[in-house]
C-alpha cells in the first residue's frame, strides 16, 4: 500500500534556508545541504525546495542549492519559486531536481502547465496553490508569495490545472501559513475531493496532530517546516506517533 | 570501494541528473551515451525513462537504438530499466495505443485504477517473489501512471499494491528492470543498485 509522506520544505533565500510568518520576519535556520541531509536521515519521505525571493539572483542561488542538495539526498526532491518558463524549469530538472513547482506563473499563463507536462510529464510538474479564505466559504488564489489576491477560485483552479497535466497539487492555506493554528481542513477536503492526483498539504502544522488530522481529511502527504526546523520533533519520531494512529508511514 | 562502469542512456526525455548521481552513490563511474556502439559495448548499461511511452520509444528509433536494446536485453548483458524503462521493455501500453515497445517480453501496461490517486507518487511496500535475486523487501519510491500487472514468462517479480497488485520490479539473469526508482528509493535503493553492480562485475557471456 502506498504510505503517507512526510515532507520537511526548505524555504530558501538567497542559498539560505528562512523561517517567517505569512512570507515575513523571516530567520535564518541554515544550509539547504545540512538542512535536506539531517531531514534525510531523520526518514523524511521526500523534501520540498522553495526559493522565496524569486529573483534573478535568488535563480542562480536555486540551481546551485539543488545542485548541493541532489549529491547527498537519495529521495525525491521538488524544486519551486519563481519557475516562469520551461526552460526555467529545465535548468533546476538538469540540476538534479526531480519535480518543479509552478505557482504564479502558472495563474498568469495557465498553458504553462501544459508544456511542463508535455516536456516532462505529469508527474514531474506540481501544481502550488497560495489558497486565501474570501468570506463566503470558498477560497481564491493568492499569487507573488501572497502579495496579490487573484479573483480565481482555488478549488477551480486545481481541477483546471490536473486537466492541463499538474500530475501534484503542493496546497497552501495562506491564512495559516506560519501561525502554528493547524491546517485549513476544509479547504483540503474541498480540493481533495475535486481532483484525483496526490495533494500535499501545507501551511499551519505545529503539532503530529495537525499532521494526522490533514492525513484523515483527504491529505496524500503533510509538508511541514516550522515543527521540524526549530527541532521541537524529528521526522522519525512524528512518523512513530503517526503509525501509532493507524496511518501508514514508511519506517 | 571498487567503481564500477556503468553507461547511463541519453534518452531525450529523462531526466539524469537523479539517476546519476544516485548510481554515483551506489558506487558507479557513469558515462551517459545515446549511440548504438556504446549500448552494445557497455559493460553495464542503464535505461532510465520519463515521459510517454510513444515518445520514449521515438526518441530511441530516432537514435537507432532500438535494435541493440532489443538485443542486449535477449542476450541476458547486465541491464538496468527504471521506470518507463521497464515498460519500454514490454510489448505496448494504453498510454500510446500505436507505439511498439522493445518487445523483450509480451506486456502491455495499463493505467492505474480510478478509485487511487493517479499518478502514484510516493513510497510503496515492495514484495518480492522468493525466487528473487536482488529484490529485497523495502520500501521504494514509485512516479508512474501505468503498469504491468502480471509476471511475464521466464522472469521474475516484486509486488506492490495500489488498488490492487502490480509489478513493482522484475528480474532475470543480469537484468533488473524496476517501476520504481531506485536513485530515490533511500538506502534501499542504493543497496539494491549495489547488489547489482557488484555481481555483474564478471563478464557475462551471451546466451
């Protein structure tokens, strides 16, 4: 049976890995190569790369963190942050990254998800939602790390973008993203229910039981990175609590 | 630690950089080719594979490379497939309906059940037949929306599940042909790649 992932994210700037809130104050907690490595024998499943400033520098940055991080990390590693265009996405694959990410590029040209997945196929191209709570029960995107709140409905705009080849959905709750509160379970349920690819939850983790009521809400995987960053739980021993409830993990 | 030669397969459309660098960590010295005179010398040849089965199967008609591959994986020479690979190996799939796979065994592979999450990514349990070599039980690490579902003739299995069982790796002689990727698979992985390349080190003669 395939088991749940656990996913420690690397949120990188400038070849750093950073911690904030909602994209802001953010803290330095590290080397993206030390960082992946401790993961990696901690039993993480897989680790996410996000480059946060998204820039032509922060570009150079990014190939040269995936380059480091592929040499010492025998699991799968997904690159995203400021992925504009194919070739974009082919320099980090060249890297040695094994799926890239797309977020708002992907909102503002949607046929980007199409070529992704026509060069490289569905499984190498993940979709990454910023999904902000509008009011009435729904949710909208956010684009540029939050910046802008886009008229576009998330739940939509995942269904759309498996049928143009997102063979991954990397969803983030933005209104809880860094605030410790816990995962958006509606908003998972909603989305897990409306697509039929793997859906990685995000934003909100503070405890292995945030983890497994994400798992239980429709959730394929949990990325996480305060929790494991600041060391207050391995990756195996959130793993042991989770099998001790019952959800598959790889041990 | 002894290193081991090994020719990684320019297919056009995989990725390499994973694969090479976690064949690097098993202990090999890799050369990426995509003639058919390195195909057919290589000591250890490895196939990796992305992307849809008909492109796949162009790309190597287009670089001439589908008769050597035939023949190498007839003639028994040490052979690793990883992932499209190993379905490359077989007859078809429902993915390209009008392309001819290398046709080393009669298979056609089929997607994946609607009631699972399609594509599979992530680590499933993998269960090898008794008669298996290299295939230890483990987890391994799995990206793929097709796959066989019976053992073909004369091979070797390892099985996994999702929504129901499938091939998850096959064996014969010094071939191993893998739905999985074992560069990602963790230390499993690199054990596996290991067993392999350590016992293929003997000149292996044609069948």
């Amino acid at each position: 049976m395939l088991t749940r992932r656990i996913i420690p994210c690397l949120d990188c700037r400038d070849g750093r890995v950073v911690k904030g809130v909602r994209f802001a104050n953010l803290r330095d907690m590290g080397a993206p190569v030390e960082c992946a490595a401790a993961y990696q024998d901690q039993g993480a499943d897989e680790i996410v790369v996000l480059d946060i400033a998204a820039t032509p520098v922060g570009r150079e940055h990014q190939a040269e963190t995936v380059r480091a991080v592929r040499e010492v990390l025998s699991i799968p590693l997904t690159v995203g942050g400021g992925i504009r265009t194919v070739e974009n996405a082919r320099a980090l694959l060249d890297a040695g990254a094994d799926k890239v990410a797309v977020n708002t590029a992907a909102v503002r040209d949607p046929a980007l998800i199409d070529a992704l997945a026509g060069e490289f196929g569905c499984q190498c191209t993940v979709l990454a939602v910023d999904a902000v709570r509008n009011g009435d029960g729904g949710w909208r995107v956010a684009v540029r790390s939050g910046a802008e709140h886009t008229p576009v409905d998330a739940v939509a705009w995942c269904r759309e973008a498996v049928q143009r080849g997102a063979g991954e959905i990397l969803l983030t709750s933005w209104d809880r993203d860094g605030t410790r509160d816990g995962y958006d379970l509606e908003l998972l349920a909603a989305v897990a229910s409306a697509v039929t690819v793997p859906v990685i939850a995000s934003g909100g983790a503070a405890s292995p039981a945030h983890l497994i009521e994400a798992l239980k809400a429709g959730a394929d995987a949990v990325l996480a990175a305060s929790i494991f960053h600041e060391s207050q739980y391995t990756v195996q021993e959130v793993k042991l609590y989770l099998a001790g409830n019952g959800i598959e993990v790889r041990r | 630690m002894t290193t081991y030669e090994v020719v990684l397969v320019r297919t056009g459309v995989a990725n390499l950089a994973s694969v090479a660098a976690g064949l690097r960590r098993a202990g090999a010295q890799v050369t990426i080719a995509d003639d058919a005179a390195s195909v057919d010398r290589a000591d250890r040849l490895v196939l990796p594979g992305v992307g849809s089965f008909a492109a796949a199967m162009t790309q190597l008609r287009s670089r001439e490379l589908v008769a050597p591959l035939a023949q190498r994986i007839r003639d028994g020479r040490p052979t690793v497939a990883i992932c499209l690979g190993l379905q490359l190996l077989g007859t078809a799939s429902e993915e390209s309906p009008d392309a001819l796979g290398l046709a080393a065994f009669p298979a056609c592979a089929t997607r994946f059940d609607d009631r699972v999450r399609v594509p599979q990514l992530g680590w499933n349990a993998v269960r090898p037949d008794a008669e298996c070599t290299w295939l230890r039980p483990g987890y391994a690490y799995f990206a793929n929306s097709y796959r066989l579902t019976a053992c073909p003739p004369g091979w070797q299995a390892a099985w996994a599940d999702h929504g129901g069982p499938f091939v998850a790796a096959l064996e014969r002689g010094s071939i191993l042909a893998c739905q999985f990727h074992p560069e990602l698979s963790g230390q499993w992985g690199v054990s596996l790649l290991q067993r392999w390349l350590a016992a293929t080190n003997a000149e292996v003669s044609p069948c």
